[in-house]
C-alpha cells in the first residue's frame, strides 16, 4: 500500500513540475458568420487540397496584426500560407480552393473566437453532397488556445472515414 502511494504521489509532483507542455488550453468556439463579416487584412491558410479527391479541405483567414496567430497542427507541406491578404480577396481564393471536389456542394463560413467572444479568424470549410460521404460536413476541427497561438487540428470524421476505407476495400477487390 505504501508503494502504491508513494507512485501516486510521484505522478502527482511529475505532472506538477513538468514543463508548460501540460498547462492547460482552452477551447474556442466557431459561430456562423455573413461574407460581410470578413474585414481586414489576412493571412490565409489554406490547409489540405493535396489530390483531387482530398476531403480533408479546410481555409482559414488569420487577421494580422492582433494578438493571435493560427497554426495548423499538421506538417508544414499540409497547408500553404499567403499574406498580407484584404478580405475580399482573402475569401475568394479561399472559396476558390475549398470548392475543387467533384461533390462540393456549397461552403460554410464561421468566425472563431477567442475566450472573450472577440473574432480572432474565419474559417471556410466545404460542404459536399450529403450522398456522396453520408453526411455534408466531412471535417472535426478543433481550435485550442495556448499563449496567443491557437493551434488547429483538423481531422475527417471517424464515420466518414471509416466509409471511405470499406469503399476502397470494395473497389480493390
């Protein structure tokens, strides 16, 4: 018993004195946001569109100049970045490179906010025919913040996934 406490303990004051890698982030939240919204100057992220059936496609407008940056949790030949770009600008090529796919259907603008509620980005995500994959909205993308870098992690759904495995299973055979 007195081993299994002093572990415990161990773990306890491991986890307490390791660096910040285990401080903890906090969340952000996406809301839907109009076209209009989209002011300002941006870096633009455009994350994904590596063949020509890539589903994992995902834009991202960065202001610049505030307190926050957005960084993609992916390796770096994932996603390309463009600054120095106005608004408008801004979502026309990333309507342009989120819209590639055969199955695109429409697209999804939302800002992302900082804890406070202050828009810190926009994201411009596709929307795909909901017969093609079974669900319109492929993409889980989470936003964590963690001083003035918010990381972006961006994944295809598991059901999602799971379906275009047993679809190329089936086609392969």
């Amino acid at each position: 018993m007195k081993n299994i406490i002093t572990i415990f303990l161990f773990i306890i004051i491991l986890l307490f004195t390791t660096n910040s890698s285990f401080a903890i982030q906090k969340h952000l939240r996406t809301e839907e946001a109009r076209e209009n919204d989209v002011q300002g100057v941006f870096t633009i992220i455009l994350y994904g569109g590596r063949y020509i059936d890539d589903i994992e496609t995902i834009a991202f407008l960065d202001y610049e100049g505030d307190e926050y940056t957005l960084k993609p949790y992916a390796p770096q030949f994932d996603f390309k970045i463009k600054k120095g770009m106005p608004g408008k600008e801004a979502l026309k090529e990333a309507y342009t490179f989120v819209s590639f796919h055969n199955s695109f259907y429409q697209s999804q603008l939302s800002r992302i906010m900082d804890d406070k509620g202050k828009t810190i980005g926009f994201e411009l995500r596709p929307l795909y025919m909901p017969f093609t994959f079974g669900v319109s909205d492929v993409l889980e993308v989470d936003y964590w913040l963690k001083d003035g870098t918010v990381k972006v992690t961006i994944r295809i759904q598991p059901s999602v996934e799971r379906a275009l495995i047993d679809r190329t299973l089936v086609s392969d055979k």
